[in-house]
C-alpha cells in the first residue's frame, strides 16, 4: 500500500504545493488539512501556531500519513522546529523563502520578496536573509489582506489587483528584477504579479522545490510508490467545506469532495 503524505495548511495556500507534489508523484495517497478556522496564521502568536500544528500533525498521523508536510511558510518558520522535536520518528518537509536562488540569480542585486507580518518576523527567514542576501538590497511586503482575497477565491479582482499594485510598483521601480513568493498562497495570483511587474522581473514559486524534496524523503525511507494512476487525495477543512469545494475548480482545476471537522477544547474531532 502506498506511503500517505499529510500536508497541512492554515487554508487553500497549500493547495498550490499540492498541485506540484500531485504533478510529481501522482501515485501517493495524501490528506490535506487546511485550517480555515484559524486562518490567517500569519497574525497569530508562534504559541498558537505551534498549537495548531501540533494538534493538526497528530491529526494526520492518526489518519495514516508517514511523510508530513507543512505547506505553509508562517507554519515553518513559527513551528517546524518545534515539530521535529515533537514527532522525531516523523520526516517533515517545510518552507522556506527562496531568498537564496534570489540572491544567486539577481543581475540588479535587488529583490522583492512577499510573505506574511509573522515570516519576516521570525528568526528562520531573517538568518536565511542574512546568510545568503549579504550583498543583496532585499524590499519587502507583507501584502495585508491578500491571504483573505485568495481564500475567498478572489485572484484577479480589483482587491486583489490594488494590494499586490501598492506591493509591487514600488519595488519595481526601486529596480528588482526578482520577486520571492514567501507565502503559499500568494503562487495563485501569479499571473497578476507577472502582469504587474513586466515580462523582465523573475517570480520564484516555490512549489516545485518542495515538491521534489517530498519525493527525496519518501526516496530515502523507501515509501515511493511506483503507481502512474493518482492515489486518493483527501481534503479536510476546520472552516466551511462548502466554499472551499465551490472554489477548487480555480485552486486545483478540478472538483474534489471536501470534508469538515471542528475544533473542540483545542481538539480536532
């Protein structure tokens, strides 16, 4: 039987690291927990998040998933530590801003990165800046309310539109010929970014790296199915499962059932 991947988000931004790990590895079953209840992660204290996410692993290793993968920048960086330590038996996958290739790859040394009030915060993503941004102008932005338009299915409104504009001109015209996309959320407005920012300015997705450090896990621990035919793929929400399933056609391209569980006394059941 095929090793199940459990991925886990505060919504439907991991939906974006689903589609790459479904593209790369058709034939692991997964089960996917977005914690609409609790999103956005991004304004919540690292205590909170840390809770959730402990709640939610166990959650899924109840559900059969070996592999786990916390496809959620504000989660890693608030969390993924604290995880391993929990759960050493467990292999996590986590995020990390690709500020790194950034850097490697910027001609006008200056690079835009978006992610969450809570990522720039942590100490995860500011070592990372320091370790391989050195000789780099880094602009960021942490785009309010671009976390709720994109759970709201909203990807090309006028919202949306305005946010990412007063996020990106400015960058854009400091000269950044790159721009890290440090939330998973924010890969589904790709193309209005692309349109923002011009045909010269490179947008890093980060799904695909994450994509292929699942399969070198599941490599190692000897859990990579061999099937071609796609494996179940179970999609659980603490929100309302009627709205996310409503939306999946612009998430994922495609309808899947959706299934609900609530939060009781800091439990899910």
């Amino acid at each position: 039987m095929a090793t199940t991947i459990g991925m886990l988000d505060s919504g439907v931004g991991g939906l974006t690291i689903l589609r790459a790990i479904r593209e790369q590895l058709p034939g692991q079953p997964v089960v996917y927990l977005a914690d609409q209840a609790h999103v956005p992660y991004g304004v919540r204290s690292l205590d909170e998040v840390r809770r959730f996410t402990k709640e939610i692993t166990q959650f899924l290793i109840d559900q059969g998933a070996k592999l786990i993968v916390v496809a959620c920048n504000t989660a890693s960086v608030a969390a993924l530590s604290y995880l391993r330590n929990e759960y050493p038996e467990t292999p996590f996958v986590g995020m990390e801003p690709a500020v790194k290739p950034a850097a490697e790859q910027t001609k006008t040394g200056v690079v835009g990165v978006l992610a969450t009030y809570a990522t720039f915060q942590t100490e995860v993503y500011n070592s990372v800046k320091e370790r391989f941004a050195k000789n780099v102008t880094v602009i960021q932005n942490h785009c309010p309310g671009l976390v709720n338009q994109i759970e709201k299915g909203d990807l090309t409104g006028f919202e949306t539109r305005k946010i990412l504009e007063s996020a990106l001109r400015p960058m854009v015209a400091q000269g950044i010929d790159t721009v890290v996309l440090g939330c998973t959320h924010y890969p589904f407005v790709i193309p209005l970014i692309e349109e923002i920012v011009g045909p010269k300015v490179r947008v890093i997705d980060p799904a695909p790296a994450i994509a292929r450090q699942t399969q070198r896990l599941l490599m190692e621990h000897g859990w990579l199915s061999d099937g071609i035919i796609g494996s179940e793929i179970r999609l659980i929400t603490t929100g309302n499962a009627q709205t996310i399933e409503k939306n999946l056609p612009l998430y994922l391209g495609y309808h899947l059932p959706v299934e609900s569980i609530q939060w009781v006394d800091e439990k899910l059941g």
